[in-house]
C-alpha cells in the first residue's frame, strides 16, 4: 500500500519544522491494484496456456527526444505470444504507476508480427496507465502497417514528434535517440506545459518554470530555479535526491512522498538539498563539506 | 525588400494581442512602411473593428486560401495611411479553415510588396496559435502583469522554442502603476525573471486605449499627451532596430516620482 505524506513544512529560523499531514490516497491505489487483476484475468483467459511466465526485466526503458523508448527483449518471447508481452509490460507499468502517468511511450517490438487488433489492445492497455502510444518501431513490415493503420509513427528517426514541447533538446543534437539511462543533462529552462521524464538521473542547467515538470528514475540536480513540480526516484528509490539552487517548488515527490514548499517565502534563496529522512522530505541548506 | 512577418501571440486571451496588432501596426505605417495586418483569428475577427473597417470588408482571409478571391481584392486599404492594408479574418467559418501551409504561401505572396506583415494570432496554442507562427519570422509575445497570464506565456515561449522559431521578444500590457506600487501586481521585473525572453516594450493601463478600439481609431494615430500612445509608438521604433529608452520611470507616473521623491526627502531629514 502506498502511503503519501503530504508534508506542510514551516521553515524555522535555526532549520525546518515540519508537520507531516498523513493522508493515504487508498482510493487511486486500489484502483490500479484492481485494474491489473482484471486485464491479467482477461489475458490468461485469452490465452490460456496455463501458468505464464513474466519477466518484466526484459522489458527495458530509455528516455529519448520525444520521451521514453519501452523495448521488448527479443528472447522474452514464450510462445511468440504478444499477450505474454503486454502482461509483462502492465505488470512493469504498474510497478511504477507515478514515473509512467502522462507520459509519452514510444514501443520497439523488435521482430514481432503484430496485427492491428495486437496493437489496438497495446494501445488501450496504455491508455489505462495513463500513457500515450505515439509510435511503434519494428521490422516486421506486417507491424509497421497495422500500425500506420492506427495513425502511429512507425519511425523515430529525425521527425518531429506530433508534440515537440515535450522534449530535451539536448537529446536532438546526439542524432540517435538513445541516451545513457543513467544521466540526462538539459541546457535549458522548462517552461510551463513541459515534462521531462528519465529513468536515470537529471540535471537542469536552467529553471523548472511553474506548471513544467520533471520526473526522474534517479537523482534530480537543476542548476536554477525549481517553481514547477519535480519528482526524484520516480521508478520507487527513496534514497534520490532533489538539490537546486533555489528550491521552492510547487510540489516536490521522492519516491512516494509527496511534499509542498512552505508558504512563507524566502527572502534569499540559497541552495537546498531535498531528501527522505525518517520517512519525510526534508530540504536542507547546501553545506559545502 | 521583402517583408519581415512578426506575429503577435499570448497563449491567454483577452490580454491584448489585437489591440497591440492594430496600434503597432498604425505606428508603423505612420513612419512611412507598407504594412499588411492579417486577422488570424477566424471566426472570432475583431481587429476590423479596431480598425474601423469592418464595414469595408468584402473578401476575406479564407476567400483567399480557398480560391475565391485573389489576394489584392481582400485587402482592405485604411485610406488614414497611404501603406496600411487589412487582410480580414472569415467570420463565418473557423480554425479548420486554414492550414500552417496557407498562412506561409499568404505571406510569401505579400512579402514582396510591403515592409511589415503583422499577424494577430488568436488565443490559445491549438490551430489558430499553430497557423500564425508558420509564416512568422518574429514574434511578440504580450501577456499582462498577472500570474495567469505569465504562465500561458511562458507555456507559448516553450512552444515557440520548440518550433524553432524565436526568440521572442515580450511586451507587457496593461501594467497599472498604482497597483504595482502597491504591491497589488506583478512588477516588470518579476514577470521578466520568470519569462526569461528580451522586452520589446511596456505599455501602462488607459481608457483610452478602450475608447480609441470602439472608436475603430488606433491610439497610435494620435500619440501626443498620452503614454500607452507613446508606448505603442517606442515599440514601433524598437521594431526597427532603433534604441529607444524605456518609459519605465515613467511608468510609476509623476505623480508617484513626486511622492516617492517626497518621502526620500522626508525619511532622510
């Protein structure tokens, strides 16, 4: 069960106070929980070979240009079954509701035939999650036109995504859509409208305007103004950390932790690091050490 | 020498794009350019009336785009200026009427025969915003000294940056020195903090500039003794390279130098 705090800090003179209001969103939780079962009683029903094996490891997550690249390993397939496929990619969807919820997903199915109804069920199960399908990249020419059937980008190539604001710009320059997984560095402010989202760590050089967000599988570093929403440790690791020059976001998340900034503002911003202690978020002054 | 295409956006309505459309617009056809002010905003046209040519219309911008008109016969000479045309917006039809590439060919075609095309985009960052900044070549962002119009703008400078098209410049709207002074507004500076874009241009809060949009007669037409008039022509000059000063001390009124000035004086004694 997963329980936010919802922390409404004051700042002391001599540090911070903090009072943790604790309200468990039972109700969104459960939802999925119950979701999920559905959609696998389904599929099994489908499918029906008995005991199916899931291993979501095979499934493997990239942030690209247009925003995260879901991979399926060629070898996971068991049976050339794409209902095996989708259940391992709802129960790694569900196991990172947060990291996932109005993101951008483009799919690399590899070598897989899949017909439009294949991908019409893809789509949907996404759509669940929260999630917008944008393209589809296989080399099964069979994939790639059941796909165009259905309005998808078949290619990732130089294109412009049908939604360019959400997008690093960095990521442009290096030609190839894929980044090391572990760090994203943008040059720029985000401004309002604007999401990032990265399984590795971020680093901002530039501001996180109000109404822009960030979401980060690790660590978030924004050399800047943070006034929009950041999350750190979006895929579930608590020991993330959010550090900026001036941090007074509109809310800030670790994990499963939700946090506001205090109301009272500061006079000088001075650069704070956030992180989770004792099961809060606690944002402390930067010390050099 | 072909003309340079600026469009004037906000993401927020009601903050003033038109009426800054139609005073840049006077302004620069008052220093002796050839401008075109195209009506972006179709189904919802209110720049003629600003204008005052509302009753002179006879072909519009989708007449245009759909062939039924050639372009010279839609555009709508303002005879207070020699150069000042208005290529109307379609009332009766809306944003699916035209596409990003009409826009572009519309401009190409006027380039050649004018200084400046202005275009007045509609609000919002769908179709309409999409179509106006095609052809743009330059484009002002206005937004008001409020929080919510900050962040549509800040939400439209992210979109422009991602089509390649800036950087835009900001003008400021309806900025009430009062109100400022006393804390009640956004100030100049923290609306450029956020928006982190160059400022074009300020321009303070008048009734007049009401009055003058439903008199059809620009403020810009005559700018003496007033400050938006003035503010709209500054901008105009700025829009042609030159380095004009800002009003910004102006802006707090003189009045409030006087009173600002009286209490220095009267804290130090």
């Amino acid at each position: 069960m997963i329980v936010y705090h919802l922390i409404v800090g004051g700042v002391g003179s001599k540090g911070y106070a903090y009072f943790p209001l604790f309200v468990p969103l039972l109700f969104p939780v459960s939802i999925v929980g119950f979701r999920n079962l559905v959609t696998c009683a389904i599929m099994f029903g489908s499918n029906a070979p008995g005991r199916v094996r899931v291993n979501p490891e095979a499934i493997t997550i990239k942030g690209i240009r247009q925003g995260l690249l879901v991979t399926l390993a060629e070898e996971d397939r068991i049976g050339g079954n794409w209902h095996t496929d989708l259940l391992a990619l709802e129960e790694r969807l569900g196991a990172n509701p947060a990291f996932f919820r109005g993101g951008r997903v483009a799919l690399d199915v590899g070598t897989r035939e899949l017909s439009r109804s294949d991908l019409e069920q893809t789509r949907s199960l996404l759509d669940r999650h929260q999630v917008e399908l944008w393209a589809v990249v296989g080399t099964s020419p069979t994939t790639e036109a059941a796909a165009q059937e259905l309005g998808l980008v078949i290619d990732l190539g130089p294109a412009r995504p049908a939604a360019p604001e959400a997008v690093p710009e960095e990521a442009a320059g290096e030609g190839e859509e894929q980044l090391a997984a572990d760090g994203l560095v943008v040059r720029r402010t985000l401004r309002s409208g604007q999401s990032l989202r990265h399984p590795g760590h971020v680093v901002v050089v530039g501001d996180v305007n109000p109404g822009a967000e960030v979401v980060a599988g690790g660590d978030i570093v924004v050399w800047g103004r943070v006034r929009g929403v950041v999350h750190a440790g979006a895929l579930g690791d608590e020991k993330a950390v959010i550090c900026a020059l001036d941090l007074a976001p509109t809310q800030l998340r670790i994990a499963s932790r939700i946090a506001r900034s205090p109301e009272d503002k500061r006079r000088k911003p001075v650069p704070e690091m956030a992180s989770v202690q004792d099961g809060h978020i606690v944002a402390e002054p930067w010390q050099g050490r | 020498m072909a003309a340079r295409v600026i469009t004037i956006t906000s993401g927020k309505g009601g903050v003033g794009k038109t009426t800054i459309a139609a005073n840049l617009s006077v302004a620069l056809a008052m220093s002796g350019h050839r401008v075109v002010v195209i009506d972006a905003d179709v189904g919802l046209r209110n720049l003629d009336m600003m204008l005052g040519l509302e009753n002179r219309i006879v072909y519009d911008l989708v007449d245009v785009i759909e062939g039924r008109s050639r372009l010279r016969q839609a555009l709508v000479h303002d005879k207070r200026l020699p150069e000042l045309f208005l290529l109307p917006a379609a009332q009766t039809r809306d944003k699916s009427a035209v596409q990003p590439a009409d826009m572009v060919r519309v401009c190409d075609e006027l380039r050649e025969q004018h200084d400046y095309i202005m275009i007045d985009s509609p609000a919002g960052i769908e179709q309409g915003f999409r179509y106006a900044i095609a052809p743009a070549d330059e484009i002002l962002i206005i937004t008001n000294p409020e929080v919510a119009a900050v962040r549509d703008a800040d939400r439209v400078v992210g979109l422009i940056e991602a089509e390649e098209k800036g950087p835009a410049r900001l003008i400021i709207n309806r900025i009430n020195p009062d109100m400022v002074r006393r804390g009640e507004m956004l100030g100049i500076a923290d609306v450029i903090e956020l928006l982190a874009i160059d400022l074009i241009g300020t321009v303070p809060e008048e009734p007049d500039i009401l009055v003058s949009a439903n008199r059809g007669r620009p403020l810009a037409f005559s700018p003496d003794g007033c400050l938006a008039g003035q503010a709209f022509h500054n901008i105009a000059r700025r829009l042609q390279g030159e380095d004009v000063p800002f009003l910004t001390l102006r802006e707090q009124g003189m009045l409030g130098r006087l009173f600002s000035f009286v209490r220095a004086g009267g804290e130090s004694s």
